[in-house]
C-alpha cells in the first residue's frame, strides 16, 4: 500500500516540459504535425529531426515548433527504467 502511494506521489509530482520556438509570429492552436520520438538512455548522444519547412509548404508558414515531454512519455521511461525515454516533437502552420 504505501509503495502504492509513494508511486502515486512521484507520477503526480513528476513536471512535463516543453521547449517552444516561435518563428513567423502568427497564432495556431492545434499542430499540423505531432509526431513522437523514440529516444534511448534518456537521448544520450541521439538526436531527431523535422524538417519544418516542408511539413507546412514553406519556411515562411510555419509559425512555431516545441518539443515537449508529456506524462505518458515519463510513465514509459519509469516503467522501462530510463532506456526508452520518448519526446513528442510538435509543427504549427499558418492556415
């Protein structure tokens, strides 16, 4: 029980994160593409990429991009013990 509670406790405490760029200014609410990433041994030495531009027609569309840690990520990390540790990497478009 107390395992429990203390299990409970860390996920409730655990914080997502996100990193945000804006580029073109602009507004958009939903993500033209949400796409997650695989990462071993939390990203150590590895590294993902999107190409922007081409996922919204043009450099002059896209209007920002985040990555971001969500809590269905940190419940895979913990559950594999950090050797799978995903991150959702999001494309806002201007419409």
């Amino acid at each position: 029980m107390k395992k429990t509670i203390v299990l409970l406790a860390m996920l409730g405490l655990s914080a997502c994160a996100t990193q945000t760029y804006h580029i073109n200014g602009g507004s958009a609410s939903e993500p033209t593409k949400d796409q997650m990433q695989s990462f071993f041994i939390s990203g150590l030495g590895q590294e993902q990429e999107m190409d922007a531009a081409a996922i919204c027609g043009g450099a002059d569309k896209v209007v920002k991009v985040a990555s971001k840690h969500e809590l269905i990520d940190g419940v895979i990390g913990v559950i594999s013990f950090g050797i799978y540790t995903p991150r959702h990497a999001k494309v806002y478009c201007k419409k």
